[in-house]
C-alpha cells in the first residue's frame, strides 16, 4: 500500500494530506483550531513558489465524543482514499488506540499535535507500545512529561500537601492524572482521587464528595 502511494507521487502534482479532528461535536470548538492551522500551513507553504509539491487538505470528522467509531470510519475513509500520502491527527489519544491498525495497514503514519498518552509511542513496564515504530509521531510532550511538570509545580511552587485529582475517564485524562498522582505521592503529598463522565452535566456530588482540608483539585 505504501509503494503505491509513493509512486503516485510527483511534484508536478498536488499532494494530498487527510486532517483528521473534531469538526463537529462536543469539542468542535477545539478541533476549528486545528483545522485552521493546518490551512494556515497548507496556504503558507503553497504560496511560496519554490515548495513542491503543493498541498491540498482532505477534512475526516472524528467528532472526539467519547466512544470512537467516528474514527474509525475517517481511518478507514483515507485508508480507500489512494491519493492521501500523510495525515495529521486524529485530536484524542483513544482515537488513536482503536485506529492505530487502520492506519498501518494503509501504509500511514499519522503525525498529532494533541495525542499525549505516553504507551502510544513509548512501552512502559507493565504496558506495551500501542503503536508500531514508525507508524505514529506526535509533536507534543507525552503525558509523562506533562505530568512531571504539573506535579513539580503543585508541589514545589504551589507547595500543597493535600490534593484532589478528578479525571472524566478517557485515555488522555487518566494517563495524565496517573502520572500526577504517582509524582506527587513521591513527593509525600496526599493524593485522592475521582472520576466524572463526559456526559455528566451535574458535578455536585463530586465536589461534596472533596475530602475536608483538600487545598487544590
């Protein structure tokens, strides 16, 4: 698959690259950003005549809602797409777990700019890499980076002793939140912690729930 796409390629022609991220959905809001961005870059690299070849950008709407079979259609859709060469996203961690197999198999590597789950790209004791090498790359630090910064802060600038960690229970909330909690526990801090779904609408009896003397949440 990935010959094929390769042969195809000429910088006499346009190249195609698919932008898979919430278009619509309960963080469409987010997804605009990258969408925009990503014409941004297209726009800035066509108008420059000496770039070959030139770009054009093929939309797939992940919606980013929670479950991701959205996803897995986009994935899908460029996958029977031969004349997209890249792609960039999807936006969520989990969409990439369940896409992952999709994307090799089309000879893709999608290249993200919000995915931060640390098994996605990295093995850990205990977890395997969730993606082959070489067929994932993302331009952010992973949540194992982010999580150290967060907990140092909390801990050496904040200097809080008591905290309270909620996540809303999707891959890129929990894998965060874990390396948090083990910082800070490292740190003698004491750590609770709390769940919310994304379709909950209604936070009062978790915040009820807050043990007494919990300085930051």
């Amino acid at each position: 698959t990935s010959a094929a796409r390769t042969a195809g390629i000429s910088c006499k022609k346009k190249v195609t690259i698919g932008v898979a991220y919430p278009q619509t959905g309960p963080v469409a809001t987010l997804g605009a950003n990258q969408w925009n961005w990503a014409k941004t870059a297209a726009k800035a690299w066509n108008k420059n005549k000496k770039n070959k070849p030139k770009i054009t950008l093929v939309q797939g709407d992940t919606q980013l809602a929670g479950t991701t079979p959205q996803a897995l259609q986009v994935a899908h859709a460029f996958r029977s797409n031969g004349k997209i060469v890249a792609v960039t996203g999807p936006a969520g961690s989990q969409e990439m777990q369940d896409t992952a197999s999709v994307w090799q198999s089309a000879g893709l590597a999608p290249v993200s700019g919000s995915e931060t789950r640390v098994a996605l790209s990295r093995a850990k004791k205990g977890t395997p890499r969730e993606t082959t090498k070489g067929y994932f790359f993302r331009t952010v630090p992973n949540d194992g980076q982010q999580g150290d910064n967060v907990a140092s802060y909390i801990h050496t600038k904040l200097k809080k002793t008591k905290v309270e960690i909620i996540d809303d229970e999707e891959a890129y909330s929990t894998g965060l939140a874990d390396q948090v909690k083990a910082d800070l526990q490292k740190d003698k801090v004491t750590v609770t912690t709390n769940h919310v779904s994304q379709q909950d609408t209604d936070f009062s009896s978790v915040i009820d729930s807050i043990p007494a003397g919990t300085q930051l949440v």
